[in-house]
C-alpha cells in the first residue's frame, strides 16, 4: 500500500505524493529569528496521515477551532492495483467513508458517491484492514504494523518498542516476533504462562492472608482439628443426656396447645350432656303421675260439690288422649335419654384419658437448673463448631494453596518447554534476509556493519536489539550523537521490512520525519542516495521531512537538489499560506 493524496475540504495544503522518494521541505526565511518550525507542519503531516488512516482522535493536535468543520480525505494504492479513498471529518471522526476505484482519481475533489458511508470506527478498521488485505503478521491488524512506517521524533528513540507501545511486553513483544518472520504465538504462550502463574500466586496471597495461613501448619491444625472433634463428640454426649429438655419443651407446648384445649372441649360437652339428661329425666318424671276418676269424685265431695256424669265421661276421655300421648312421648325421651348417656359415657371416657395422660406427661417436666446447664452447654456445643468449621476452612485453604503451588510447578515446565520452543525457532535465524539487508543499507551508508539479533534472557523472554558492530567508533562522541545514530538504525530497520515482504501484501511507504537532523553531509548525501536507489529498486515510497537548513552539502559547497516531483509538500514561514494548515496557532 502506497500514500496517492491528502487533501480536505478547506485549511490544509493538498498534497500529491510521489510514488517512489517525496520531501516535505520547510523553508526557513526568519532565520535570525528562527521560528517554530513545527508550527510550518512538517510533523504534523505524519498526523494527518494517521488521523486518516484512523489512528485514536488526537485532541492536542486537532483541537483547535481551526479545525472545525475540517474533513480530511486520504488517497491509497491497494497492492491489488485499486485506489482506495477515506474520508474522515474532525468534528464526525469516528464515522468514516469508503470508495474504491479502478483508476487513480484526477483532482483533489472528493467522490460524490461512497461505496461504504458513516462507518461506526471500530468497524471502519475492519474494513480497512479488509482493503489492505495484508498477508504479514496476520495474527494483528495493520495498524499495530503502521507505527514503524510513520516514525516522528520520538518514535526514534528504539528501534523496536516506539513510544506508542506502551504496555506489557506481550503487547508489542510477540508482534516484533512475528515481524521478524517467527511464530508470535510461542511467545504469547510463555507470557501468558508466566502471568498465569502471577495470578496463581496471587490467589495463594489473598488465601494465606485472609485465612492467615501457613502451609507447613497443615498437620499442626489437622491435629487441633482431632482435639476440637473430641471436644465436640464430648459435648454431644453431654447433651445427649438432656435430651428430656426438648421433650420437655414439646410437652409444655403440647400440654398448652393441645391437651389443656381439649379437655376444655369435653368439659363444655359433658357439662351439655348433663344438662340435657337432667333435662329429660325430669319431663320423664312428670309423665308417670296417674290421675284417677275416683279421686276426682272424692274430691268433688270433701267439697261437697256435685259431680255430673257428663263431666266424668269428660275427664275420662281426656285421661285416655293425655295416657296415649304420654306412652309416645315417653318412649322418645327413653330413646334420646340412651342416647345421651352413651355420648357422656364416651366422652367421660376420653376426659379420663386425656387426664391420664396429661398426669403423666407432667411427671417429665424439669426443673429450672437443668435448662440453665443445658444453654451452657448448647452454647459450648455451637463454639466447638464454630472453631471445627474455621480449622476446616484453614485446611482447605492450605490444601488450595498447596494445589496451586503444584499448579504453578506443572506451568513451569510448561514455561521451560515453551523457553526451549523459542530458543530452537530463534536458532532457526528467520531474521537473517531482514539482518542482511539491514546491515546493507546501514554499511553503505556508513562504512560499517549493524547486526539485528535475538536474545533470550535469564527469564528466557525475548530480547531485540539492533546495533552497530562496532559501535565505538560511532557512539561515543557524545549523547546527540549517539540518538542522532540511534535514527538511522531504526530507518534502516522500517526499510529492511517492507524490503524483504515487498512480494507480499504489506505496506510500500515508509515516512521518517526529520531523519537527516543532527548528520554529517557526507552521510546525509549517502543516505539520501540510498534511500532514492532502493526506492527505484524495490518500487517503495519514502517519505522524508527536513528543515532547509537540513540540506547537506558536498565538497564541493554544492547544495543537494531535490527534484520538483520529489518535493511534495513545501512550507515556508513567509505568512500563513506557506503553512499546511493555511493558519497559525
């Protein structure tokens, strides 16, 4: 993938890149007084470029209220031959727009119709990354391979780990791995090993603190365990022999809630049984008086009244309708009166039982005493398992913790096999085609070798270094000298991988801002020359930024002359327009 244009829709210096070498040239006329240069632009194309090829919004580069309304739009050429166009606006930057094309687009005016329009920006990635289409470290998407081929000031400060890698090493370590042609995932395996065994540990602390444990104290509480289950089964039979208590407090309830009631019941019951006996014996009594026509008449004459016969006759009859009902009536008051005395003799019987058995049932209540010593030892009881359960929990921690230890130790070999898996892939010297092109560019350009290897420490993690061979004769002038140095092994590096995967799907451009700063001429004349030659060779895109003082000059006192088709971008300081960004601020 190459850099075709950039341009917006207003406040920005549209720009055309070359396919092969491209300078974007800040010219200098204040030079007494010696302005900002940064304030010209050239560092903040590298952003620019970023921003469109959706790197994280950066608020302290595009905040500005200049900015506003800005929509930024960026021109790539896909290694399958199709140009691809991306719009991103500041003040919408986390939706994004696609067009892909045939053919390379004529002017700095942006499609009218969008193939893919207002993407959400996690899915914009994707589908860039789907664009690009790259077959190198496939195990990560292009922006983590990005950052070596846009390279500011501060991402020179190593040749690996630049100043966006800010994390752990399995952040950027096993990604430099698979760079480097190796599989990421030995070493993504051994970190994540290790960390699990970090974690591990971790668990053991929290267990040894919060159940404030040691692991050799486990036959010691195993043994105070022994002693507290004695303790216990003691108290148990103890308490075995109260166990008339809990009867007892069953029986205070039943006798309360249950007998008390009842007997109350049959009580009610046999005093109505009573009543109603009481009740028919006496109209059974009243049935039996006979009354006699003979004592009637002796009556009249103790009276010495008369007595007629029809009245006789009268009283006769009525003696025989009383004496045919009393026979009926009496013989239903008999049949209800049995009835009666069976339902009192029963329930008499159920009274005398309940009684019995409430007699009985209170010949087991205890005393106060005795329930006062069964609380205290209830109260031992439920501190002696209280105690059981704390021991059990101790051991159980120890036991985890021994469990994880034994984990941990089983990991470690896991480690070591994984430690041994790296070392044997390392000693397969993937690298060496990088190595040999990398120590190529960097001997033309400065007369001596550079190694870029692979170590693995004590911890058996990986160690990436890239330095010269004989690095005295280079750094040791003095601290600028050796980061001014320090930037050449990294351009070295960016160009030796897109050199060995230009037969892959991968980036073509790389862009160092600066890169000439603080050099000899000589070797600024060479670098330059280099970096034109592989460009032509290898069909890369380079991008340099410098200043024009930056610009060397041979022995001759002849200034290097850059093409008009190399220069894409010019700034100057003469007044805003000569800035990218058409504004100061």
């Amino acid at each position: 993938m190459k850099l075709v244009k950039i341009y917006a829709n207003k406040n920005f210096k549209n720009i055309e890149f070359n396919p092969n070498f491209n300078v974007v040239l800040a010219i200098i006329n204040d030079k007494l007084n010696k302005k900002d240069t940064h304030n010209l632009g050239k560092t903040s194309l590298i952003h620019v470029i970023n921003f469109i090829l959706l790197g994280s919004f950066n608020k302290k580069i595009f905040g500005n209220t200049i900015f506003n309304g800005v929509i930024f739009y960026g021109e790539v050429k896909l290694n399958s031959g199709q140009y691809l166009t991306i719009r991103r606006g500041i003040d919408t930057n986390t939706k994004i727009s696609f067009k892909l094309s045939e053919d390379k687009s004529k002017s700095f005016n942006a499609p009218s119709i969008w193939d893919e329009e207002n993407i959400p920006f996690e899915k914009s990635r994707k589908k860039l990354n789907e664009y690009l289409g790259f077959d190198v470290v496939t195990n990560y998407d292009y922006r983590k391979s990005i950052t070596y081929f846009l390279r500011t000031q501060q991402d020179f400060l190593d040749v690996y780990k630049l100043d966006k890698f800010k994390g752990k090493h399995i952040d950027w370590k096993p990604f430099v791995f698979e760079l480097l042609g190796y599989d990421s995932n030995l070493i993504v395996n051994k970190l994540s090993l290790e960390d699990d065994i970090e974690k591990k540990k971790g668990i053991i602390k929290v267990l040894k603190e919060e159940a404030r444990i040691n692991i050799e104290d486990r036959d010691k509480l195993a043994g105070l365990l022994d002693i507290k289950k004695q303790d216990l089964e003691i108290a148990l039979q103890t308490i075995d022999k109260f166990n008339f208590f809990e009867q007892d407090k069953t029986l205070n309830k039943e006798l309360i809630d249950q007998i008390d009631s009842n007997i109350q019941l049959l009580s009610t019951e046999r005093y109505r049984l009573d009543y109603e006996i009481n009740k028919i014996e006496e109209s059974l009594s009243h049935l039996n008086l006979d009354i006699k026509i003979e004592d009637l008449e002796a009556l009249y004459k103790e009276a010495e009244l008369y007595f007629p016969e029809v009245l006789k006759k009268d009283f006769s009859e009525l003696i025989k309708f009383n004496e045919a009902i009393s026979k009926d009536r009496r013989k239903y008051l008999n049949e209800n009166l049995e009835e009666l005395k069976t339902q009192n003799n029963t329930v008499n019987k159920e009274l005398k039982a309940l009684e019995l058995d409430k007699s009985e049932k209170l010949a087991f209540l205890t005393e106060k005493d005795s329930y006062e010593k069964f609380k205290s030892y209830q109260k031992q009881l439920s501190k002696l398992e209280a105690e059981i359960t704390r021991i059990n929990d101790k051991i159980q921690a120890v036991d985890q913790s021994v469990e994880i230890e034994e984990q941990i130790q089983g990991i470690h070999l896991q480690v070591e096999n994984a430690v041994t898996a790296i070392r044997e892939a390392v000693n397969k010297r993937k690298h060496a085609e990088i190595n040999k092109i990398f120590n190529n560019i960097i001997y033309d350009i400065l007369g001596t070798n550079a190694l870029i290897s692979i170590q693995q420490n004590k911890q058996g993690n990986v160690e990436y270094s890239a330095d010269y061979q004989n690095p005295s004769d280079l750094l040791t002038t003095s601290e600028s000298q050796g980061t001014t140095y320090k930037k050449l092994l990294c351009m070295a590096f960016d160009l030796a991988l897109l050199i060995h995967y230009r037969k892959n799907s991968f980036f073509r451009f790389a862009y160092h801002d600066g890169i000439l700063e603080g050099l000899d001429d000589r070797i600024k004349i060479r670098l330059l020359n280099k970096i034109k030659s592989l460009c032509e060779e290898y069909d890369l895109q380079y991008i340099l930024s410098l200043i024009d003082s930056d610009i060397p000059t041979d022995e001759k006192g002849e200034k290097y002359k850059f093409t008009s088709d190399e220069i894409c971008l010019e700034l100057n300081d003469k007044d805003d327009l000569g800035k990218i960004f058409l504004n100061s601020f």
